[in-house]
C-alpha cells in the first residue's frame, strides 16, 4: 500500500533529531550583478526620462548654428543618396522623392558654404 505523506529529510543512524541538510555553495557577487539586486530593491535612484521641453543631459558644450547646418545639409546629403541607390535598383520614386534628387547640386552648394 502506498501512502501519500511528505516525504521528510532523512536523519543519520544513531543521531536522533539531527537532519542533513545540503550547504548551498555560494558564489561571488558580481559588481554588476550587485546593481541590479540594488536596483531592484530600492536602494538606488533610477534617472527619470526627460519630458518634452526640458534640456536633455549632453557632454559637450551646445553646437553653434553653423555646426547644426552642416548636419542638417549632411543628412539631406545621405538621404538623397540613398534615394540614388534605390533609382539604380530599379524603385519606383514618387515626385517628392524625385524633387529631391534634383536639390542635390544645392545641397552641395550649401554644404559647401557652411563650411567655409
């Protein structure tokens, strides 16, 4: 007959009342590893996200109007010719992306004039 009881921690013959138990190895506590316990518990602030409006968190001093131009003119430069390779790949483009093709000698030209 089977019976249905817990099934307890055996005890050593000739020593009543003491159990075995298994010792949990314990390993070093990474640094990283460490954070994240902390941060999960409390202990350390989590940075708030920024809203709309108010100034992010930057390294450098702001760039100046003429450094903001040239990396505006920069990304229509690569956004035109990304627009190249996809008409040599054989896209379709429609008028607004064409129109933007044809701005690419005055981009040039403007690029070149932000940086002198």
């Amino acid at each position: 007959a089977s019976h249905s009881r817990a099934r307890r921690p055996s005890t050593m013959p000739g020593k009543t009342g003491k159990k075995l138990t298994k010792k949990r190895k314990t390993t070093p506590i990474t640094a990283s590893a460490k954070a994240a316990h902390e941060q999960e518990s409390g202990k350390v602030k989590i940075a708030k996200k920024r809203c709309h409006g108010q100034t992010p968190l930057r390294k450098g001093p702001r760039p100046t109007d003429a450094e903001r131009r040239v990396r505006a003119l920069n990304k229509k430069l690569r956004d035109i010719e990304a627009l190249q390779q996809r008409a040599s790949e054989g896209d379709a483009l429609d008028a607004q992306q064409q129109a933007k093709l044809e701005s690419l000698g005055d981009v040039l030209a403007k690029l070149e004039e932000a940086m002198s």
